[in-house]
C-alpha cells in the first residue's frame, strides 16, 4: 500500500538530521516497548510482515505525529485486539476485564538472550531458477497493492542494473496477509540518480534497492 511509511524520495518534509550520540532510548517507556513488542511477537500470533503491516496502516496524520517507539506501541494495538489477547475496552480502562485464555506459553526472561540470538532467518529454497541475472537491465513495475508490499514507491516504474542475485526470501506482501511464506528470488537492484529523478538527479548518485522477483519486469 502508498503509506505514510513510504518517504523515501519525497519532498517537504525538511533535512535528515542524524542526533550527535544519540542513545539507543530516549525514555524508560521506549525501553518497555520495545520489550512487550518482542515478547508478544514471540507468541508466533503474527509475523514480522503483518507487525510491519499494522504500522504502515496508522492514520497517515496519526503516523507522521507519532516517535518511532510511539508507533510501534500504536500498531502492537492492534494486533493484539486483532489476534484476541485483548480488547479495545481493556486498552481504553487500562486493566484486564476477563481472565485471559492463552494456548501459547508465554517467553520469560531466562529464554530472551537464546531467542534473540536465533533471530528470524527468512531465507528459503524454491524450485525454480531466478529469472533475472547480475548485469540484466530491469524496470521496477509500477504496482500499487492496497495489502503491505516492499517495493519503494520511488523506484515504481524506473530502470536500473541487476548487482546481485541475493538468494530467495519470504514474499512479505503474501506472509503479511496470511497467504503463505510463498518465497522468491530476491534482487539487489542498482539505480541512479538521474534514472531515478531525471535531469534533476545528480548521474553521479546510485541507489541500491532490494527487489523480489515479482517487482521486476525485464527492461
């Protein structure tokens, strides 16, 4: 979907201005954040392309007014009324209303340090042969999905050079939705400036994107 998320290329929206030693937390609540988010994706109720999802699916005016850590709390929200842990009127009263039934074993804190070091590999085999080689000439396709997708919106329609052939991944815009891991070729994509912005682009700038084989069509 063209969410707010998608700003890449986008004007008007001032300077990136990288803070000089800039701490991991800003506050004690991001910490805890951060913290309930992994522990409730550890429950294995959704995927990493759905958590994605429910942030790219904030109200672009609620998005653009949020911190970082605000939005993933605002879209760990939602997922958790969706997937049935709680309800919206828990969230508004800010207690339990009900006992909860849970069939998943919860990740304590013993479990936490094996958890993360096994992190979420999302490369798999598929049977077919990449369709596309390093040197190939490829446009991006200009597609649209409502669902979540990973194809940055300024590269949609634009031309650029195979780099790499990067191995075959999960499709996030089936896993997002519950369609399957359904995995493809996956591709590092070199653009430049001017292929990117026309003559106003500096031909000097290049622009690597990773693209699934889907993304692509052959220039």
């Amino acid at each position: 979907m063209n969410g707010p998320h998608d700003l890449g290329g986008e004007m008007g929206f001032g300077p990136v201005a990288p803070e000089t030693d800039e701490p991991v937390f800003h506050a004690d609540w991001e910490k805890r954040v951060l913290g309930v988010t992994l522990c409730s994706g550890a429950l294995r109720l959704w995927n990493i392309d759905e958590s994605r999802h429910a942030r790219e699916s904030l109200h672009p005016a609620d998005y653009y007014a949020s911190s970082y850590y605000e939005i993933w709390i605002k879209a760990l929200e939602t997922l958790l009324v969706r997937h049935g842990c709680v309800t919206a009127e828990e969230l508004q009263s800010g207690h339990a209303l009900k006992k909860a039934v849970m069939d998943r074993p919860p990740l304590v804190a013993a479990d936490v340090p094996a958890t993360l070091a096994r992190g979420g590999p999302c490369d798999r085999p598929v049977d077919a042969d990449p369709h596309f080689a390093v040197g190939d000439r490829v446009t991006v396709r200009n597609i649209h999905p409502s669902g979540h997708t990973r194809v940055p919106g300024y590269a949609k329609g634009k031309t650029g050079v195979v780099e790499e052939v990067a191995g075959a991944y999960v499709f996030p815009d089936d896993n997002a939705h519950g369609r399957g891991e359904n995995p493809q070729w996956l591709y590092r994509v070199v653009l430049t400036g001017d292929d990117l912005w026309g003559p106003q682009g500096d031909p000097s700038l290049t622009v690597s994107i990773d693209a699934w084989e889907s993304y692509l069509e052959r220039a």
